[in-house]
C-alpha cells in the first residue's frame, strides 16, 4: 500500500481502509472493484486475484495467534475476532487436523482476558496479538502461521488482492507491483509510521514488514493456497458443532 498512499502509484485508485470482513463486503456488494480480500472468501464469492502479491507467511506470521488455558487438544470452546473469516478458518483446521478437536467458536470483541473468561481459547489477529506479549502469557500459545507451515510444508496466503476479471487488468497488476517495490524500498518510513503513529516498536514493526509478512507469491505460496481453499470448502461443508 505504501507506494499508493505516498508514491508514484498516488492517485491511480481511490483508497479505502477497513477490517478484512468489510472488504469482502464491499467487493460482494459491488461498492469495490479491487479488494485485499481474505483468501476464505475467494470461493464463495468466486472472484480472481493477482497472483504475484499477497499477505503470506513462510513460517510464524505473529499477528494471528491463538491463546489457550487448555491443552490444545481439550480446547472445547474458542471465542474468536471476527474480522477475517481466513483466520477462523485456519484455527478451525488447525485445531481439527493437528489436535484433533472441533471447539463451538464464539464472535467476540478481540479483549484477551474477556475472551479467555468466557472460552477455553482465544484467537486474536492483526494489532491486538501484535500488541500481545506471548513469553509474558500464563498460557499456551499458537502462532498459526507457523503451525500451518509445520503441518502443511507449505507456506499460508491470508489475503490476496481480488475483483473480477475484467478490473483485474495488466495495468493493475504493475501497479500494484510497483506500489510493494516502492514500499519495500522505503520500510525505514513505514517503520517509523508503525511506531509514531501505531506505537509499536520500532523493532517488531521491521521485523513483521520484512521477516514475518511475505509479500511475493511462489508457485509454492500458490500451491499452499490451493490445499487452503480446499480445506476451506470442507469446512463450510461440516455442520457447525452444537
């Protein structure tokens, strides 16, 4: 994004900035051409994305953790932050193929302790489990990127840029790949903006920007963004439990 609100790529698209659900939203009603859509969303709503730029990780991603009092495989009951339907999804595979176990899941505002006093586990994504300090925790801790990554072999794609085809034009894909290659020539700003203006630290913020968030995809990223999808479909396909 860096490069659209600050570089040359200003002014080609008009912007605007909202939780993941909202997004998908917005490109379901028709009130987007283009959106960073959560890659859960790109078969119900059957729409195309770019396929050289996403949200990814090949390993501990750090902002989408689940929190647990309970050994991960008792986790009986799981209050989760709503504002991405991927991360929902993922710990709801997760937790289904690694630990064996099908939690009723809970929307519930992303407060750690609230979400802990009413659940055996919390998912939490984006700023509040940025914001969280997970060797202070009293509890077991996921980062499902990492668990993704270890079970899978395969790297995880969250988001990916989406419209419909005719949008989705060669013109877009250069600048959307000029907006990252601005960004990523110019992290010292972005880091800075995360500290002044976000209040992380300065080392966490260059940490996320270049370690831990992967924005080119591979044909592996793609490939594990395959095997999601069809996890996905499954998912959507179980009777959610009672």
């Amino acid at each position: 994004m860096w490069g659209f609100v600050h570089g040359p790529q200003r002014g080609l698209f008009q912007f605007r900035f909202d939780l993941p659900v909202h997004c998908a939203a917005a490109l379901r009603d028709g009130k987007a051409d283009i959106g960073l859509l959560p890659c859960a969303e790109l078969d119900r709503l059957g729409l195309e994305f770019l396929p050289d730029l996403g949200i990814a990780c090949d390993g501990p991603v750090r902002s989408i953790l689940l929190i647990s009092r309970q050994p991960f495989d008792a986790i009986r009951t799981l209050s989760v932050d709503s504002s991405s339907r991927t991360s929902v999804a993922l710990a709801r595979i997760i937790l289904a193929e690694r630990y064996g176990c099908h939690p009723i899941v809970t929307p519930h505002a992303p407060t750690l302790e609230e979400m802990l006093s009413v659940s055996d586990a919390a998912l939490i994504i984006g700023d509040p489990a940025l914001r969280v300090d997970t060797a202070a925790l009293p509890y077991r801790t996921l980062d499902l990127g990492a668990e993704w990554v270890a079970w899978s072999g395969l790297p995880m794609v969250f988001a990916a840029w989406a419209g419909r085809p005719e949008v989705l034009t060669p013109e877009a894909r250069e600048a959307f790949l000029g907006s990252w290659r601005w960004g990523m020539d110019h992290v010292d700003e972005m880091v800075e903006h995360a500290f002044t203006e976000r209040g992380f630290p300065r080392q966490l913020a260059r940490a996320y920007f270049t370690r831990h968030i992967v924005y080119p995809l591979t044909p592996r990223h793609l490939e594990g963004l395959a095997l999601f999808r069809k996890l996905v479909m499954a998912l959507d396909a179980l009777p959610v439990p009672a």
